[in-house]
C-alpha cells in the first residue's frame, strides 16, 4: 500500500509583507467529508506499515503486562476522619477510589474499606473516560468529580451522595479539565469555572446544591483573553483562591469558605511581569513572589492587613521556589536546586533542605493532605528508585519508608547505571542531561538510544521510574532526556531563556545534547530516535527540519508544528493564552521569528529522518490538521525513501484513547517501529 497523498489546494497567508503558502489549509475542516476520509486512509496505512510488526508489538505489549503488578494501592492519606487512597488491579484498565474511617494509621487494617469511585464502573466499552479531578464536602458526604467522554477541555461536575452511592439531580457542563471546582466549607454551595467558545476557562460561578444550573449566580468574569481562570481552596480549607493567570501576570482574589456569599477579596493588583501565588498558615497569607526575585521569595502579611508585608526567610537567587505547603505545625516549601526538586522545611527563619540519598531523584509532597496532620507524605523516585513514599514526622522531623512501588518481574537496580551529564550548547551554556541503561549496553560500543525532550511552558523533565520501560533497557535501548531551555530544571531563568524571542534555544539545546552522544560514542546517527510531545512535538519537528540527519527515527506525538497560523487564529481553543509563551504574530518582529522555526513553515526538499507521528480528532490543544497538514507537506517535498504514518485517534484528544491498557498498546506500537528502525529486532534475531 502506498502512502496516501493529499490534494493541494492553494491557500496563501499574507501578513507583513510576506506570502506563507498552505496547500494543505483545507484539511483545518473536520465537517468535510474528504477529510475523515484522508485521515481514515492514513490510519490504514498506519496499520499496513505496522502489521510485519505484529508479532514484536504483540511481544513487547505482553513484556509490560507482564510488569503490571496484580495490585497497586497508594498510601492512604489523611484527610479529616478518613483515609483516601487509590487502587488498581492487574486486569482493570481504570483505578478504585476508596476511602477508610480511622483515627490513625495504625488502626487503617481493622476498618472496613468504602469505593468512593469506580471509574471501571463509569467506563463503557470501548469508549473514552477521563475523570481529572475529585472534591469531597468539607463533612465527607458528598463527592463532586470531573468526566469527560470525548477527549476535549469540556467537562461535566457529577455530585454522588457517598450515604447512598446516588448521583444527586445536579448536573454542570462546560466546565474546565482541572483546576476548576472547590466546595464551600457549608456544602451547600460548590463553586465552579465554565468555558467560553473557545474553551477558555473564563467564569466563575456559584451553583446552590439542589438548585437548576440557569439559576447559578456568575461571581467573576475574566475578561483579557490572554488570561485563564481557576480556582484552589487553601490547605487550611478556610479560603477558596481565585486565580488569574497569564504566562507572565497574576492575580488572586479570596472568598472565604465560610462565607459563600460574601464578596471576593482582592490580594494583589495585577501588574504585568508580577507572578504570585498565595496561602493560608494561622493569622497570616503567605506569598511567593518573582517581584524583585527572578527565582521568588516568600513574604508575609496579616490576613486583616494585606499591606503589612515582610519576608519569611532572605531570598537566595540559586533557589527556585515553586510552592508553598503550610500544616499547622510546620510549613515546608517545594522548588528546585541544582537542577533537582527538592523540599525545604521552616526552622529558625530559614529554609533547611531535605536530604536524600541519591545524586538523581525527583521528590514531592502528596497534595490534598489534612491542614492538622502530624505527618506529611511524600513521593520520591529516580530512573532506578520505584515511586517511594515517606512519612515525615513534623514533631521529630524524621522520615520513614511507608512503602515501595511494588514492581512485578525481575528487577534488580543494581543492574541499571543512572547518570547526569552535561553537553555544552552553541553560545556556551551547559545543558544537563538525565540516562538510564542497563550495565553492559555500552560493552561493545554505541547503543540504540532514544532522546526525549520537551522544553516549554516551564515544565520539567525530571527522573522517573517507570516499569514499563524495563522491557526496552532489557534489550539494550539507552534513555535520555535533554532538560533543555523552555523547562525550569536550571530556575526561572532557564524558562526564560527558551521562550518568545529566545525560542531557537530549546532547539539548539537539543541538537547539542544528541551532538555530545554521538561525540561521547553512546550512541550513532542510525541508532538514535529523537522523542516529544505536543509542544515538545514542535521540539523534535523543528530539529527535523534543523539537524534531521542526526537521527534515524523522530517520534512526535500530538506535535505543535503549524507555529504562526495558530498563533494568528484566536477562533482555535487556547490561541491567545500562548501569546506570552511564543509572541504574538500580528507584530511584525514576533511573526518573523516565529516562522523562522516553525515546522510546518520550514520544509524543505531534503532527506528526514522516519516518522511516528500521533494525534487526535478531538483535540483542543493541538488541532488534528496541524500533525496532518505536516504530514502532507513532508511527504510532497522529502527526497528520501524513509517511512512516515500518521495515526489519529478518532475518538479521543490530547493524550490519546484512555484506560491503562489501551495507553500500553499505544506504547508497544510505538516501540515495536522505532526499535525495528533502530535495527534492534535484527541485531537480536542475529544474536539468537
């Protein structure tokens, strides 16, 4: 079967002085039939490609069942006179939610267990569920939760009376994926963000329990398009935080959770290039600030006098702090230093660090734990340290293991080598890399390596283990990602220094990192795939474009690379909230710049690299057309022979079909085609 080929239709975009061309713009209409039609035909050639694979991808989906424990249960965490936790069985795609009544726990074994949520109950066959976020009632009797069944940003509030498992007659649509619903302490009242047309989470209302939807009350409006709403309840649980946000500005009200029907409270003015963010702890409001403090400081005020302000503790340029966690005995605050995450705790006015004993790890402390609590749990993990979790003890201060991910199968982590490296950027920076590969994978020279990178939005790529990965350092596949600029691993300044104007960074950055493997002799050019997703999509599409003959297989997932069309269409979910992180291509110097990268914008007539490439028709973030107009240009202008599939998930969005054992499959085809372009499967039938 030949690959399909899309007709071109001349569509060009004149802005500035300049004529950007879009043969392909007519595959932006999913109402057209011919559309559906191309990418149903991409997905049959997707599977014709991929059926010699059938017997590895049935091989390597089979070797991470296989390290599916036939339990995973979290540590219960307490909250009031409960302990939550999840589970999950080896033979159910989706996990239990389930609760415990007691005083401590030590006493957890002799009560009885109560599902607060099914989520294998709530999935149909075959279809999609996403369930992003939980609330329960202050007094433990009501459960609002998120759903999503198409794979977009609108989600629907479910209210289940936990006395009687029923769901209550209150049904709320259009409301945002996360970060966008909080009880008041009463329980009479739950407060919400919808969408707009553009699924911008933009409004904040009051619904009345019991009460029809038309009847809610609308308590604030954020009218600047450039930013986003949300909401957080303190860990006191006494304020509800309204935030508004853009990538450089924000701005917080307070609405007192004992009082649903009083006024907001204003923090802090927005003022543009002031980002902070706020928390409750006794008589005062903590702040972290970037005012005057590029990495933030943590100040202070009377919750009755938000104009008295001082510093909790000297601020130290070296140290990003990211997050504030106030209990009643203790605060401890989470950021990062040296590259890593780390936990800091409050004594004597300054900030002591956590130790631990690994030189690579990434630490956290478990969100949603009870404001009184004596002990405070933690997550902590690294390429070879399953997820951990640790109780410190806030009177002693000393932590304790209350247990380890259990992982099936043989694993020994004595068997693998963790390292970070360092590879020297163009202008001389110094880009920090994580590996993992298991010993004797370099004996006999360079290895397959896959590269994975991402690199905006100031998001980390921090050390994780993940057990389904072990199949493939099993076969000798050597993993590393690339803490390019865009991220936030090095500080703000990291962040700062791969955005806007200083995007190419991100891109140059990465090209570096793969340079220094070939250089150190880890890896060659026909045995390295280069790895991202959405954004981090437009990261392995621009180094397509930029040095595609490093690698032998690039694989974009949900890829950002139709960069300056986008970010000209404020009719596209999300556009203009991204004029922060990438510019705005209505000025002219942005536009420019933009286009300069831009993936689709810069194909040329050369050889790439193969492709994996995925997306879904339900996206919000990043429309289907982008990866498959791409697509379409790639194959009319490459000059190779290499391999390029498109696979569309016709029913799902951003992060693809859901259930664990449908992102596993997912994750096997992926595998089965880059190590099959990697020459892995003949270099171990050869060896065989």
């Amino acid at each position: 079967m030949k690959p399909p080929i899309a007709k071109r239709i001349s569509h060009p975009h004149e802005l500035h002085g300049d004529v950007r061309e879009d043969d392909f713009y007519w595959l932006k209409d999913r109402e057209n039939p011919e559309v559906i039609h191309y990418l149903e035909e991409e997905n049959k050639y997707f599977d014709e490609i991929m059926k010699p694979l059938k017997e590895q991808t049935k091989e390597l989906y089979q070797s991470m069942i296989d390290r599916v424990p036939e339990t995973e249960v979290n540590v219960p965490v307490q909250r009031g006179p409960f302990f939550y936790y999840s589970r999950q069985d080896k033979d159910k795609q989706y996990p239990i939610y389930a609760r415990k009544p007691a005083a401590n726990r030590e006493l957890l074994s002799k009560t009885s267990e109560e599902i607060v949520l099914n989520l294998n109950e709530l999935a149909e066959e075959d279809e999609y569920l996403s369930v992003t976020a939980q609330r329960m009632s202050y007094d433990h009797t009501r459960l609002a939760y998120l759903e999503n069944r198409d794979g977009t940003d609108r989600y629907t509030i479910h209210i289940k009376d936990m006395e009687t498992g029923e769901l209550l007659p209150d049904r709320i649509p259009d409301v945002f994926l996360y970060g966008s619903m909080e009880w008041s302490r009463c329980g009479d009242y739950i407060f919400y963000i919808s969408v707009d047309e553009n699924q911008r989470p933009s409004q904040l209302w009051r619904h009345r329990l019991g009460s029809e939807k038309e009847n809610d009350e609308l308590v604030f409006v954020e009218k600047d398009t450039t930013f986003t709403l949300f909401v957080t309840k303190s860990q006191s649980g006494k304020f509800i935080f309204v935030h508004s946000s853009s990538k450089m500005t924000s701005e917080i009200r307070l609405l007192d959770a004992d009082s649903p029907l009083s006024p907001l409270k204003l923090v802090d003015a927005r003022r543009e290039g002031i980002l902070y963010d706020v928390e409750h702890w006794g008589e005062d409001l903590l702040i972290l600030t970037n005012e005057e403090a590029l990495n933030f400081q943590l100040i202070r005020c009377p919750v009755n006098d938000l104009q008295s302000r001082e510093n909790v503790v000297p601020y130290r340029k070296e140290r990003y702090l990211q997050s504030i966690y106030p209990f009643q005995d203790e605060l401890l605050v989470a950021g990062r230093e040296n590259g890593l995450t780390q936990i800091w705790s409050l004594e004597n006015d300054e900030l002591k660090q956590i130790k631990w004993d690994e030189p690579l790890y990434t630490v956290s402390i478990l969100s949603d734990q009870s404001y009184e609590t004596t002990e405070v749990l933690f997550n902590y993990e690294s390429h070879l340290t399953p997820k951990t979790t640790y109780g410190l003890d806030l009177l002693t201060g000393e932590k304790h293991c209350l247990q380890v991910a259990p992982v099936s199968g043989d694993f020994d982590p004595n068997r693998f080598i963790q390292k970070q490296l360092w590879a020297v950027a163009e202008d001389g920076v110094k880009v920090p890399m994580t590996m993992v590969y298991q010993k004797g994978a370099l004996e006999n020279g360079p290895a397959p390596l896959i590269l994975n990178g991402y690199g905006s939005y100031g998001a980390n790529s921090d050390p994780y283990f993940s057990p389904y990965g072990l199949p493939m350092l099993e076969k000798g596949i050597v993993f590393v990602t690339a803490q390019v600029r865009g991220g936030s691993e090095m500080g703000r300044n990291w962040y700062e220094d791969g955005k806007m104007q200083n995007k190419r960074n991100t891109f140059t950055d990465f090209i570096a990192v793969a340079k220094f493997l070939i250089e150190q002799g880890y890896t060659t050019k026909s045995q390295m795939a280069a790895r991202g997703g959405s954004a981090g999509g437009l990261l392995i599409g621009a180094v397509a474009n930029m040095a595609g003959e490093l690698f032998e297989v690039v694989i974009p997932a949900v890829p950002f690379v139709d960069v300056v069309s986008t970010m000209l269409d404020t009719t596209i979910p999300l556009t203009t909230l991204e004029w922060d992180e990438w510019g705005d291509p209505r000025k002219r110097d942005d536009y420019l710049y933009m286009k300069s990268y831009s993936p689709y914008d810069n194909v040329e007539a050369k050889d790439y690299p193969h492709m994996y490439i995925t997306t879904g028709l339900n996206d919000p973030r990043v429309g289907y057309w982008e990866p498959a107009k791409w697509v379409a240009r790639l194959r009319a202008l490459k000059t190779d022979n290499n391999t390029i599939i498109l696979k569309t998930n016709m029913g799902a969005g951003h992060f693809g079909k859901s259930g664990r054992f449908n992102h596993l499959k997912e994750a096997a085809e992926l595998y089965a085609f880059t190590l099959d372009k990697l020459g892995v499967f003949t270099k171990i039938s050869q060896v065989r």
